[in-house]
C-alpha cells in the first residue's frame, strides 16, 4: 500500500484496538455483584463484541480489496460500515497524535478512490457527473454558472471552460455546487451512476461519507489563494478519472 493509504488504515486499526480498551472495563463491572447491572451490561457486552467484530471484518475487507485492486460485492457494504464509523474516530485518534486532519482527511479520499477504481465500473458519459466547487470560478466572473454551466464565456480566466470542454468530450453531465446541500440536490436530480467530485479534503471526505453506495472519485482541488477563493484544479487528473469510470480502469 502507498503511504498515503497507509495513514487512514493505520488509524483505523488503531480505532479498532482503542474500542477493544473498553472490553476489560465492561468485564470488570460484570464482576460486581448487582444483578441488574449484569444484565444490562451483559447486554451492551454482546453488543459492542458485535460491534468490534463487524468493524474488524470491515477493515479486514478494505485491506484485502487494496492488496487484491479488486473489490468484492460481498465485502463492500461491511467495507463501507467500518469506514461510515471509525472515520471520525481516526480524527480524533489523529488529533491525539498530532497528526493533521486534512493529512488524514486526504488518506481516506485516497483510500475511496482506490476503492472505487477496483471496482473496474464501466458507465456511460450520460451516466457520470462532474460536480464542482463553485471557487473554481475566477471570483470577478460577472456571470453565474451554479444554476447553470452554461452561462460560462469560456474566457480562459478559470479551468471552468477545460472542463466543460472535458464534459463535451466523454459526453458527462457537469455541474457546480455552492455546498454540500446543494450537490446532494443536484445528485439526486441528475440520478448519476458514479459520480467525480472535486473540492477541498473536508467538502470530499464528507460527501463521500454521506454518498451511501454511489461511487464517488474524489479529486483535489488547488488553493494558491486560500481556501474557498480562486481555486483550480488539475483538468488532466479529472480526465483520468474519466476515463477510469467510463472504460473500466
């Protein structure tokens, strides 16, 4: 596995070993002597055992589609549980250990990404959407592009005129979003079948997290002004990304 892979699955190993911490506290109350507590503590016992076993199996399943480049439809759904819930464990865990949230952020897009690539998918342009921030928008653009793309002069000021031609070329819906609210809008009026997001670490973390079983590719935005302002985007990896989605790898 690459390095940057190697953050986010070494996090949640680490998630995983600090749940199980708690086991020798609960088998330590079991011990006391008050009935009804044994009861409900047997009960949350059973529960957190299953848990832990379920996530284990979850990462488990992640390690071995990136170590095979092949995912399997049996192990994507447990796969996508241990993510939906040690992910914002692995931030905590990474805070403790000083390690930045956006480095662990970037680790679990990569791990996604790689995910998705395994699958080997093969849709049609129709079938793809292209959804970005609306920062990639030179910010003295006098003409609105979020409720339609369209209205680009395709002046060359932004990358947004490459990737409408980029659209054009693999025949894929695109779009621009003001935020999470809207591009979940958007997704569910466009019904894509795989989706290209390009945004920042935490805007792509968190709407691959709430994508549920539509494959999300993310791609990194650029931000020599900062976050949120003037950014762009390197057009040659969203045709990449194209190209994976669109012709199976």
């Amino acid at each position: 596995m690459e390095s940057k892979k190697r953050i986010y699955i070494g996090l949640l190993i680490i998630s995983l070993v600090t749940m199980a911490l708690f086991m020798p506290l609960l088998v330590f109350l079991l011990q006391q002597n008050t009935p009804v507590s044994k009861i409900v503590l047997t009960i949350i016992a059973i529960l957190i055992g299953g848990i832990f076993l379920l996530l284990g199996l979850g990462i488990m399943a992640i390690i071995i589609m990136i170590i095979r480049s092949k995912t399997n439809p049996s192990l994507d759904s447990i796969a996508k549980l241990a993510n939906e819930l040690l992910f914002p464990i692995t931030l905590v865990i990474g805070k403790v250990l000083a390690i930045p949230p956006e480095k662990i952020r970037s680790s679990y897009i990569a791990v996604n990404n790689y995910l998705v690539k395994s699958k080997h998918i093969i849709l049609k342009g129709e079938n793809v959407l292209i959804l970005l921030p609306h920062c990639l928008q030179n910010d003295e653009c006098p003409h609105k592009i979020t409720m339609d793309i369209n209205n680009c002069k395709q002046c060359g000021k932004c990358c947004i005129s490459d990737l409408i031609k980029l659209s054009h070329k693999y025949s894929a819906i695109i779009k621009v979003a003001t935020g999470g609210t809207l591009a979940r809008k958007m997704i569910k009026e466009c019904r894509p079948s795989g989706v290209i997001a390009v945004a920042c670490e935490r805007d792509l973390s968190s709407g691959i997290q709430d994508s549920g079983s539509l494959p999300v590719y993310g791609v990194l935005n650029r931000r020599p002004n900062g976050p949120c302002h003037n950014t762009s985007v390197d057009v040659a990896k969203v045709e990449q990304a194209l190209i994976m989605i669109c012709r199976g790898g």
